[in-house]
C-alpha cells in the first residue's frame, strides 16, 4: 500500500498522500488521547488499576506505531516527490538536448571556459571543430560548395551561441547578376559602337551638308549685293565707329572660324568713321577669306589699320602666290577670276571682290591691290574718308559689338 501510494504520478498522487498521512496522524493522536481517557478512569478506579493500565500502555503503543507509520510514510512521500523533480527534469533536459541535436542549423554552444555544451546535428555533419570557438567570419566548404557567415551571440550569463547562416545561394546569385551584366554589357556595347560610328559619320556628313549650305547662302547674298550695286539699291545704316575697333573684332571673329590660321594685327588708327558696321563687316570678312584661300596655313596674315587727316586705311596682307601684273587691273570685275598657274579652274565665282569695291565705293572711299608678282603674296588696302580725326575717340558702338 505504501509502495503504490509513493509512486502515483501526478498532482492527484500528492493529493491522496497528503489524506493518507493526515488520517495516520489524527489516529495516532486519537490513540493517544484515548490512553489518556484509560489512565485517569485507572485512577479513579483502583479496583480495575491494573487492567486498566494495561489497556492505556496497548493504546500508547499502538498510537507511538501510529505516529511512527506516518512520519516513515512523510519520508517516503519527500523522497518520492525529489525523485519525481529530478526525473521530470531529466526528462525536459533530455528532450531539449534532443532538440538541439535535432537542429538541422548548424549551431552549437560553449560556456565561459570555452568547453562545449551543445552542438546541432547540422554542426557534426559540417565536420567542424568542437574544440574552439570558430574565429573566422565566413566559413567555405568545397564539397560541395556550401558558403557560411558565422554568427555569434554572448550570454549574460556567460555562454556563447555560435550559429552559422548559409549564403551558398545569395553569393550564386551575385555571380549570376555580375555574369548576366558582363555578357548584356558585351552584347549591349557591340550594337552601341556600331551606332556610335555611323553617328560620326553621319555628323560628318551633316557638317559638310551645313558647310555647303552656308556656301550658297553666302553666293546667294553675293548675288543680291550685286544685283543692288548695279542698280543703285544699295541701302546703308551709317553711323559713326572706330575702324580699329571693328577690325579687331573681324580677325577674332576669323580665328575662331579658322583656328590653324595665324593673324598679326597693327592695329594704329585713332580716328572715326561714318559707315553701316554690318557691311564693312563683310568687307573685312571677303578681304580675309581671300587672304586665307590664296596662301598656305603654315604662313601669317597681317592686319594693318593706319590713318590721316583725311582717309582711314586698312590693309590686309597674305603670303600666298600673289598676281601678276596684268591681272591687277581687272580684279575688281564683275565674274573675273584669276588663272591658276597650273591649269585647274580658279576657286571661287568672282564675286568677292566686285562686292568688296561696291561696298567701298558706296562709304565714299575705294579699295586698292598690290602685288609683286608670284609667289611674293599680295596687299587689299581699304580708304574710308575720315568723320572725326581726334585721338579720344569713344568706344565701340552697340551695334558694332553685336555685329
């Protein structure tokens, strides 16, 4: 009976040997009482002292036995419930660590002094080393290939879980980005440079396009400025300027246009003229195109701007092949074009010039050509009369500075 009170499981088990010692001690405290009850009625029967005693010592024994039986039964019931604690927490002990075992992460746990308490079944399958604490932040095995990142965590109370975190397909699937931008970026580019190239090209052909464009309009313009020469319709906007100044604006506006020319400027004159800025402009403009379509680009072009009481002078020479002295006198005609010395047709529409003097002619002044034959370059010298022949002449009109 006691055995079996002992061993039952469970809160109910407790239950039933808590009634149990209970009613073993009210016994026994019964008993007691009524060896108590037998002896006092001895006392007061002497005739029946002797059986009476006796009967008070049986029920004293029998309440000693009593009380004895319930504090074995006490023991037992502590021993049992410690024996239960500690197999409940064997068993909540053993089915943790086979959870842990169980774990298909690989992690495992030390504590303070570096032994190792736990390690995952995913662990053990790793053949990692249970000895130490992994130092290394990634982990890499070969067979097959498997990437980790080690993970750590410190307890409180002193224990370190170590738990690694596999990175095998993240770090495929960066080399599968990076392999997949190498070959679009190959693909992409062949097609890119195909394109790129006919676009230079077709630049190229766009500049010349616009090259002969601006070309026509240039011979366009050439041919009304004729047209209104000959019948006295040339208008003009006078105003008054410094031919220096307008020059000197001319040849930075040339270079830009043709930077592999070289352009000396002397520029001495300090005095004002009345004149239309937009068409001298034109006049400068022929005059230096002319010096750079007769002489080489390796050679200088001078600029020479002088003046007197009564005319303002610009001169612009070249080092190109020069003229002969029988075609001096028609270079101003209308069509008229030098002979090139090697038979080809001469450049041109022989235009320029004509222009040239017809825009002079109509300042007041005119335009004069020196050369000393072939190969010895030659001289335009423009001749505007003089407005105003002082040296504190203002500065540059407005209209001359956006022309």
């Amino acid at each position: 009976m006691l055995g079996r009170l002992s061993t039952m499981p469970g809160r109910n088990g407790r239950e039933v040997r808590a009634r149990t010692l209970t009613t073993q001690r009210l016994l026994a405290a019964a008993l007691l009482g009524a060896a108590v009850v037998v002896l006092g009625g001895a006392v007061l029967l002497p005739g029946a002292l002797a059986g009476l005693a006796f009967v008070a010592l049986g029920l004293a024994l029998a309440a000693a036995t009593t009380w004895r039986l319930g504090s074995r039964i006490a023991r037992e019931f502590q021993e049992s419930n410690a024996w239960t604690e500690v197999a409940q927490l064997r068993a909540t002990l053993a089915q943790r660590e086979a959870l842990w075992t169980d774990l298909p992460a690989p992690a495992a746990v030390w504590d303070s002094h570096g032994q190792l308490l736990l390690a995952s079944a995913g662990w053990r399958s790793l053949g990692l080393s249970t000895d130490a604490v992994p130092k290394e932040i990634e982990l890499t095995f070969d067979d097959p290939p498997r990437i980790f990142v080690v993970e750590q965590s410190k307890q409180p109370s002193g224990l370190r879980v170590v738990l690694l975190r596999e990175v095998t397909r993240e770090r495929q699937a960066l080399q599968a980005k990076d392999e997949l931008l190498a070959v679009v970026g190959h693909e992409l580019r062949t097609p890119l440079t195909a394109i790129k190239g006919y676009g230079q090209l077709m630049a190229r052909q766009l500049a010349t396009v616009q090259e002969q464009v601006q070309r026509l309009d240039g011979l366009i313009g050439d041919v009304l400025d004729t047209a209104r020469a000959e019948g006295g319709r040339l208008a003009l906007r006078r105003e008054p300027l410094a031919l220096s100044d307008l020059v000197d604006f001319a040849c930075e506006r040339f270079c830009v246009t043709h930077p592999t020319r070289t352009v000396e400027k002397k520029l001495e004159a300090r005095a004002l003229i009345e004149a239309d800025p937009g068409r001298l402009n034109q006049v400068i403009d022929n005059l230096l195109s002319n010096a750079a379509k007769y002489s080489s680009s390796d050679t200088v072009i001078s600029v020479h701007t002088f003046s007197d009481r009564e005319w303002v002078r610009v001169a612009v020479t070249d080092r190109g092949v020069g003229i002969r002295p029988e075609h001096l006198a028609r270079l101003f005609e209308r069509f008229y074009r030098v002979p090139v010395e090697d038979g080809s047709a001469p450049p041109g529409f022989g235009l320029g010039l004509s222009i040239v003097r017809d825009l002079v002619e109509a300042h007041g002044g005119r335009v004069e050509v020196t050369s000393a034959g072939l190969g010895t370059g030659c001289t335009f010298t423009v001749l505007l009369p003089v407005m105003l022949p002082l040296g504190n002449a203002p500065p540059p009109s407005p209209a001359l500075a956006s022309n």
